[in-house]
C-alpha cells in the first residue's frame, strides 16, 4: 500500500485539545487557545477519526516526516532494487555492512 506525500498529515492527539469537541457535522471545533497553540487559522479543515493507540506513533510528525522523504525517494528514482534477498544482502557485504554468515 503506498501514500501520497499530500495524504500524510500528522494527527493531533486528543489530549492535545481537550477542550476540542466534535459538533454535528463532525467538525473538530477548538476554543481560541487550543488554535493558537496548534497553529491552525479560523475556518481549517481538520480530519476527525480514531486512531488505535497502538498505531499512533505512525501518525507522528516525526515519522511521516521520513514517509515524505521516503516517497520523495522513491519518486526520483533515488532507490535500488534488488532482485532477490541473497542479491540485497550480497550489496551490504559488499559495502562491509553485513557480517558473514
């Protein structure tokens, strides 16, 4: 399954607004303080959806950062592909970064 660098967007943990609630058309609505501190002008679309706490770490800033640079990557070409297990692990021997087996 791939994103795209456009889909991944950090998610904001409840316990960050607290005093957010969700109103009829499931629209995150924040009080004053919570929008400063968040940084989001009057009127900003934000997604509500739960999130199992087991996979929030995916939705971290942090890591969508990398799956921004890894799509990135991907996109130029700044990849290389191997066609077999033994052929990736072989490339990292190569460079010494893999011991003997």
């Amino acid at each position: 399954m791939g994103f795209s660098s456009a889909a991944l967007r950090p998610c904001i943990p409840l316990e960050a607004v607290m005093k957010a609630r969700v109103d009829e058309q499931r629209r995150l609505v924040l009080d004053t303080a919570d929008a400063e501190r968040l940084k989001l002008q009057p009127g900003t679309a934000v997604d509500v959806r739960v999130i199992d706490p087991g996979q929030a770490w995916f939705w971290s800033e942090e890591w969508l950062a990398g799956e921004r640079d890894a799509s990135e990557d991907i996109r130029t070409g700044r990849v290389i592909h191997h066609e077999s297990d033994d052929a990736f692990l072989e490339s990292l021997r190569g460079r010494g970064d893999v011991a003997e087996a």
